[in-house]
C-alpha cells in the first residue's frame, strides 16, 4: 500500500511544528523557576548591601563588578573589533596575511571559555601583573568576543553599498574621510547591535574569569588594576553560593535570587540592541 | 606631507594593527597554554598522560592520566549531539522552509533568546532542578549524572546548531526548490529530495559547530555532571556521575599548584588543539558551500 | 589656437592578464567643449571615463599603460583627492548620498577642510542654480535628497560635482535612467555648463550626442576607431565601422 506523500507530508509537518515547539519549553522553565524562587529573595537590601561570608546580605559588590565589567569590556573590544573590520573590509587584499588573520579570528572564536579563564590568569594578572581586577577581567572577556564585534562589523560595513564609496571618493574624499563619512554612519546600527549582543553573553560568562573576580568581597573596587580593582561578577557569586549548598546558606534561595538579577541585567544590556535592529530592518533608506 | 596625509597615515597603520589583534591574541593563547603547560611533559610522557586511566592528581603519589576525563566529555557530548541534532534539524527545517511572517520572526528569536541564558544559570537550574528529577525518573542516588549534563549541553548547543542550519537551508537557491515542485513532487518531498542534500555541508558545519561548542563547555558540566573523574560504563555509565576536561580545569585551578597546575595547562592545550580542529573544519565546510 | 585640458598617450589598460579592456589610446580633450563618446556595450567607454578621474584605482586587479595629463601634469603625479575634485564625474543611475539636500551638495567641499557656514552655503545656492535645480528645492534644503524625482536626484548629482569647484566633468550615461522632459532638463544645463567647464559625456544614445556635443569620439572594443567634429562623425566618418554603427547598421 502506498502512502499518499501529500499525508506524508501533513505528518512531517506536524511533527516539525510540535518539535519547534518543544524548543519553548525549556526557556519557559528556566523564567518559571528563576521567578518562583527567586522573586522572593529580592528586595532592596539584597540590591544595595555586600555579601556576609554565608551568602546573607546582598549581592551589590556582584551586581557593579558585572557592570563595571561590561563597560570596560565594550571600551576595549568595539574600537578594536571594529578597526579589525574596517581593516578587512575596506583596507585588506585578497593576500596570505588575510587569510591568517581569518583563522585568527575563527579560532579565537572556537576557543573554550575556561582556556580563556586559565589564558587571562597567567596573562593579564601574573605576567603584565594586573592583579585580579577589572582590567584583566575586561581585557580578557574583549578578547573573547572580538570575534563577534568583528564579524557583526564586516557584515555591517559590506551591507553599505558600493556606490556610497564610489560618490564619496569622486568628490574628492581620501580613503579614510569615505570610510568615516560615507560608510560606518550607515553600518553604525549593525555594530552596535552585534557588539551589544556579544556583550551581553560576556555578561554572563563565568569560566574566563573564574581565577580574576574574588569570591567574596565586602567593599568595591576602587581603581581598575592592582588589588584596589578586585571585584565580584554575577556569575562568579552564584556559582560560588552553589558550592555552598549543603553548608550553612543562609537563605537557600539565595542563588534563585542571583540568577534573576543577572538574567534581568542581560535582558536589560540585550534590549536596547534587539530594539535598534528592528528599527533598522524597517528603515533602511536604500 | 601635509598634516591631512598624515592624519590620515597614522590612522591606516592604526586599524591595520587592530587587524592584527586577532592573531597576536590567539598565538599568545597557545605561547602561554605551552609556557605553562609545555612543562609537564618534562617529567611526564605523553602517553601516560593521555591513555592514563588514573586521574589523581592530589594524591601521593600523583597520577595525571586523562582517559577518564576524555571520555566523560566524549560521553556528555555525545549524548547532547544526539538530543541536540534531531531537534536542531526538525527545528531548522521548519523555520526555513514552513513557517512563515510572525511565527518565524517568534521562533527565531526565541532561539536567540536561550543564547542569552548565562550558563551558570543554566548549570545551576540543572544541577537543583532537574537533577532532581532525573534522580527521581530514574531511581538514582544523585541527580548529577552524564544524562544531565548532556540535556542542558543539548540546549545549549541548539541555538548554535539551528542557525547555522537555518542559513544553509536558505542559501539554497530558490530555483532549486521550483524545479522540484514543477516536475510535481510535495513540498516535504522537495525539501527532503533536494533541498537538504544540497544544504548538506553547511548542515555537517552545524553539527560540528555544536560539537565544538558542547565539548568547550565549563560551567554546565561543572555543575550538572557529578565531577567524578571515573571511566564511565557502557551504556549505564550516562546515568552515572562523569568529569569533563572543562570541568576538570574549573574545579581545581583555584587549589592546584606545581604538576598538577602544570598538567591542568596540559589540559588546556588539549582542549584548544580539539576546538580549534573542529571550528577551523566547521568553517571550511561553510565556505565550501559559498565558493559553489 | 585651442587650449588642450586633458591630453591621454598610449593609453593602455588591464583588468585581466590578457584581456585589454583599452587598447592604446590617444586622444586630446580641448578646454570648454562637450565631447561626445559613442560606441556599442563593452567598448571600454566607462572603463576609459574612469580612467580620466583615476576612479579605476579601487579595482584591485586595475593595470594600465601609458600616461594621461590634465593641464600638462599626469594625474598619477598628482594627489589623487584635487584630481577627483578637478575632474568630477556624474554616474549612470542617480546615486545621492541618504542625508539632505544641504549635506549631499556640502559633502566634498567639507571634505576639503571647508567648514564655515556662509561659504557652505553660498556654494551650495550657487551649484543648484548652475544645475537649474534651485528653483525647485529651494524650500527644502534640509530635507532628504532622496525624496526628490529621479531627474531633479540627476541635477543634485550634477549640482554636487559643481560645488567641488571642477574644470572638467565627466557624464557617464547622465539620462539613462530618466525620461525625455529630465533628459532634456538635463541636456540644457550640460549647453551651459560649458561655458565654464570642459565636459565629456559618454552615451549609449547617438542621438544624445549628434544634439549635444561639439566633437564625438567612437570606440569600439577597447580602441579608439575616429575622433572628429560631432557633424563629420554622423555625416562622412572616414571608417567604415564608424558609419556602420551611427547609422544603426550594428549596435
């Protein structure tokens, strides 16, 4: 008996739409839980107060270090990511030395977040001796995601067309005044979006700054290098309340409650670039 | 030269020195993983290092051999492909090819969206939550197992794995897709027939992708895989405890010093040596299919 | 005695090992004339307008032999940003930059380190007038130029080159993308314009240059076939091809 292939079809189908659906489910459980358990942790003091050694107290040293962070890591990684671009988009030929900068940069890409944690440590705080702060914890992640500001960049700069550059350097502009004037202000969108996203996802990194930020610490940082940088990250303190389970917590939701802020402070970071891109997709003037 | 040109001049030597950040950044990864690690292997062989089948690394006298900890990761991304890859392709399939306006906008970026999970949450929900019930489902004494790992890992790994398939789908082109209906075959039969074989290398870079990216992975496998640096058992061993070589390196860096520091270095170079076979071979095949 | 502006030697280019895309050319462009090139598809006319404001550089695989002067001094010795502001050029399909009218007319004078106010705007009032284009934008300077008809985003075109201040300005197919009223529009500033300018104007329209210009040159596949009045071209060419291709005989 053969089967109909237009019932085959119906069937195939269904099942791919059930399973696209299956995909939602673990997101909304993740929300779910994170918001039962942890709403119930937050409330001013837990915003605005330092830790106390069982994980009491508030999580407002985590909270700035992970701000501090994300823009000490945007003050590094967008100017040189976004040079990287120009330089490939707009200076580089076809050449062996482009070719072994696209490796470069694939493979920074591909490499694990804990190699970058083991790399940053012996790099940015022993040997250029950094200390434990913010400096090396925002050199490392930038390096983490150059590849992400390079790549949303090039996309952004190759999107402008041709012509722009043309007009601009028929009516005399050098290379430099085209690329300034009559490109990145249109590729602009692009770039910030992808380097917002990259950003946010840095945000909730542990593993590459797992040996920088300090467990525990009751006052924030007071520079960024040496040991008045020392900070705390997000992550780092939940991960660290974790292993503290079974121990003396104080309140076993606790780590519910970290979760939340972070996840909320990545939405916030994540936000502004979602908005402009779905700004930019409907304006596009060309 | 006037002071134009050499504004302009100093500002061309400057982006082309950003260009060159990316492979400073990565040789100086390797220079310092060999640094570090390279010294290990003064007084240990490579063979017992990695065929070793003893990870004890603080006893006395210490063993460093990474078997174990190879195959936990073998085995935690091996079950994650294997839940991840039927569900990415289901999943890329129907957001290329059926969904259509506002649906496929949801979806996309609602795949998106677990991207933005950080993976500790992620490690802790897993370790709590789920690890409770899969103890429960399955009658365990811990819920910190291979199995749980490798769920978490697959959704993880999915984000990466649909999007990269998604676009080899939509990159083929749509003449393809016309001729096969036009010679009467169903919709299902033409993705099927034509339009996935011909997607087929931007496909294998997806997997690989999601390979490369469950294998990296610390914090999940930290927290959800139990850290028991044992051989694992065939097949119960999934729902046994395992340790990664990420989580190896996460969990005892902070207390490690002299070899066994050195031989968590060593580590490390061998998991960059893996990612970066599997990420260059992953981009290969993507360019593979562009150059056609 | 006629003043010589532009004065191309052997001119001889690449963009491939053995294709040339011009084969030795030579030719002088004399000051305040319209010169006409005419010639079928792939003849080489754009790839030689090109040439003559040092445009083709941006091609990586660009080669060429020979040497092309303006005003006795070969353009290679020259700074390449006076050159493309000496020697302007209006594209094929109008292209304004997305920003205003303002903005797209004050582009290359800013560029060139011009920055006061009244003199942007002087510049800016003068070129649209010279392009028979104030008139009609006048209100809305500061509005977007790509709002403007595709005949009056042509003029602006003209108009940004004339800002620059140039000698010479080069019209690569100007009406190819417009209708017979812009067409025309755009035909009569070109009359005017060469009063003061030296203009040359590539067209695929024969009729465009037996109305417009004073003298036309006809290239076929990459060469120079005959140069002479605009009259003797289309009246009594003295090659064969010449006369095969303005009488319609090929195309």
């Amino acid at each position: 008996m053969r089967i109909n292939p237009r019932h085959t079809e119906k069937f195939i189908f269904g099942s791919l739409f059930s399973v696209s659906l299956i995909i939602l489910v673990p997101i909304s459980w993740v929300l779910l839980i994170t918001l039962k358990y942890g709403l119930s942790v937050i409330n001013l003091d837990f915003l605005t107060k330092s830790p106390t050694f069982n994980a009491g107290g508030g999580i407002y040293p985590a909270i700035l270090g992970t701000i501090l962070l994300v823009i000490g890591t945007i003050v590094v990684s967008l100017p040189i990511g976004l040079g990287a671009a120009i330089y490939l988009s707009e200076y580089s030929s076809k050449n062996l030395l482009t070719r072994i900068i696209r490796i470069g940069i694939i493979s920074l890409a591909g490499v694990p977040s804990i190699v970058y944690g083991l790399f940053g440590f012996s790099f940015f705080v022993l040997f250029l001796g950094f200390d434990k702060s913010l400096l090396a914890g925002a050199l490392t992640l930038s390096l983490m995601i150059l590849p992400v500001v390079i790549t949303a960049s090039r996309e952004a700069i190759d999107a402008v067309p041709e012509h722009f550059r043309e007009v601009s350097l028929s009516l005399g502009a050098t290379k430099w005044q085209t690329i300034r004037h009559a490109v990145i202000p249109h590729a602009l969108s692009g770039i910030l979006t992808g380097t917002i996203l990259g950003i946010g996802r840095a945000a909730g990194e542990t593993a590459p700054i797992l040996l920088i930020a300090s467990a525990w610490l009751v006052n924030t940082p007071t520079s960024v290098v040496g040991r008045g940088g020392r900070f705390m990250a997000l992550p780092n303190y939940l991960y660290s309340t974790y292993a503290l389970v079974g121990k003396s917590m104080e309140n076993p939701n606790t780590p519910y409650g970290i979760a939340l802020v972070l996840m909320l402070l990545v939405f916030l970071i994540t936000l502004p670039a979602i908005i402009i891109r779905a700004k930019l997709r409907k304006e596009r003037k060309w | 030269m006037n002071l134009k040109q050499i504004r302009e001049f100093i500002i061309e030597k400057a982006i082309f020195l950003c260009g060159l950040v990316s492979i400073i950044g990565i040789i100086l990864i390797f220079v310092f993983l060999i640094k570090e690690g390279g010294s290990f292997f003064l007084k240990e062989s490579l063979r017992d290092f990695l065929l070793g089948i003893h990870w004890y690394p603080t006893s006395t006298p210490a063993k460093f051999g990474i078997l174990p900890l190879i195959l936990g990761s073998l085995l935690v991304t091996g079950a994650a492909i294997s839940i991840a890859v039927p569900l990415g392709v289901a999943g890329a399939i129907f957001i290329a090819e059926i969904a259509k306006g506002s649906l496929k906008e949801f979806l996309k970026s609602s795949v998106e969206l677990i991207q933005a999970i950080p993976s500790v949450v992620l490690g802790f929900l897993g370790a709590k939550a789920l690890g409770g019930y899969v103890m429960d489902w399955f009658n365990l004494s811990s819920g910190l197992t291979a199995f749980t790992a490798a769920l978490l890992l697959a959704f993880m790994a999915l984000p990466t794995i649909i999007s990269v398939m998604e676009d080899a789908i939509t990159a083929v082109p749509k003449r393809y897709r016309e001729s096969a209906l036009a010679m009467g075959s169903t919709k299902w039969q033409a993705i099927y027939r034509v339009v996935l074989p011909a997607a087929a290398s931007g496909m294998a870079a997806a997997i690989m992708l999601g390979i490369g990216r469950a294998i990296g992975e610390t914090m999940v496998v930290a927290m959800a895989s139990g850290n028991a640096a044992i051989i694992p058992g065939f097949p119960s061993g999934i729902l046994g405890p395992v340790k990664t070589l990420t989580a190896t390196i996460a969990t005892e860096t902070a207390e490690a010093s002299g070899r066994h520091i050195q031989s968590l270095f060593a580590i490390a170079i061998a998991l960059f040596l893996i990612t970066l076979g599997v990420n260059v071979s992953a981009d290969f095949l993507v360019h593979k299919k562009k150059v056609k | 005695m006629v003043d010589i502006r532009i004065s191309v030697k052997n001119l001889t280019v690449y963009f491939e090992e053995q294709n040339a895309a011009l084969k030795d050319i030579n030719l002088d462009i004399y000051a305040n004339e319209i010169l006409g090139i005419i010639g079928p598809a792939s003849s080489g006319k754009t790839t030689f307008l090109r040439t003559l404001n040092r445009l083709n550089d941006i091609h990586p695989d660009f080669k060429f032999e020979g040497e092309v002067l303006l005003d006795d001094k070969d353009i290679y010795k020259r700074n390449v940003g006076n050159l493309r502001k000496k020697v302007g050029m209006v594209f094929a399909m109008p292209n304004p930059l997305p920003m205003s009218i303002f903005d797209n007319l004050a582009y290359g004078p800013r560029m060139s380190g011009i920055k006061d106010k009244k003199s942007l705007e002087e510049l800016v009032i003068n070129s649209l007038q010279a392009a028979y284009l104030f008139d009609e934008v006048k209100d809305r300077l500061h509005k977007p130029a790509l709002m403007l008809s595709g005949g009056q985003q042509q003029r602006l075109c003209i108009a940004r080159t004339l800002a620059n201040e140039p000698e010479v300005i080069l019209f690569d197919e100007p009406c190819s993308g417009l209708d017979p009223i812009s067409t025309a529009k755009v035909e009569d500033a070109m009359q005017k314009l060469k009063e003061k300018y030296t203009l040359i104007l590539v067209t695929n329209n024969t009729k465009q240059a037996a109305r417009v210009c004073d003298r036309t040159a006809f290239f076929l596949l990459g060469e120079l076939i005959e140069i002479d009045n605009t009259a003797t071209i289309f009246t009594v060419p003295s090659d064969k091809r010449t006369e095969d291709y303005v009488t319609g005989r090929f195309g």
